[in-house]
C-alpha cells in the first residue's frame, strides 16, 4: 500500500515547480529538481502538477473534486449491491 503523502508537502512541490519552470529546460527537470529537494519521487511530483493543470483547468481531464465524488459514488454502490444481495439471500 503506497503511504500517505501529506496534502501540504503536495501543495508545496506544485508550488515550486511552478514558481521555478523557467529556470529549468523543462517541467520534467523542474519536477525532478522539486522532488529531489523534498525527498519525494519525481513521478509523484509529475502526476501532482499534472493534476493541479487538469484543477485550474488548464488540461483536460477529472478533477479532483469529480474523483473524490466518483470514490464516494462507487462506495455508496458497493454498499447498495451488499444490501441487496443480503435481502435477496433473506427471501
């Protein structure tokens, strides 16, 4: 199970890749710069800024206030199937 990435130090890493792309030839070596310094993976420190682009719209893509919607959404409909297949199992 992966370990849990606390919301600020993501903030943090989006931050500063964006503050300081222009000094790098690029987004993947301002990304590996940021996540070097903060001691994370540069694939998380990638996906991160790419998820806060598709937040400000700047990308298309699911938000992620629609993939939390979406989680819910799924866990509300595991437990329906569970009730219903404890109520078919009942009669």
């Amino acid at each position: 199970m992966p370990k849990k990435i606390d919301e600020e130090l993501k903030a943090r890493a989006v931050r500063l890749v964006t503050e300081h792309r222009g000094e790098y030839q690029n987004l993947t070596a301002a990304s590996f710069a940021v996540a070097k310094q903060l001691g994370v993976s540069r694939e998380s420190v990638r996906r991160w800024v790419a998820q806060a682009d598709v937040d400000a719209g700047g990308r298309p893509g699911v938000t992620s206030d629609e993939l939390e919607e979406i989680k819910r959404l799924k866990a509300e409909n595991r437990r329906l199937r569970e009730d219903v297949a404890i109520l078919k199992a009942a009669t």
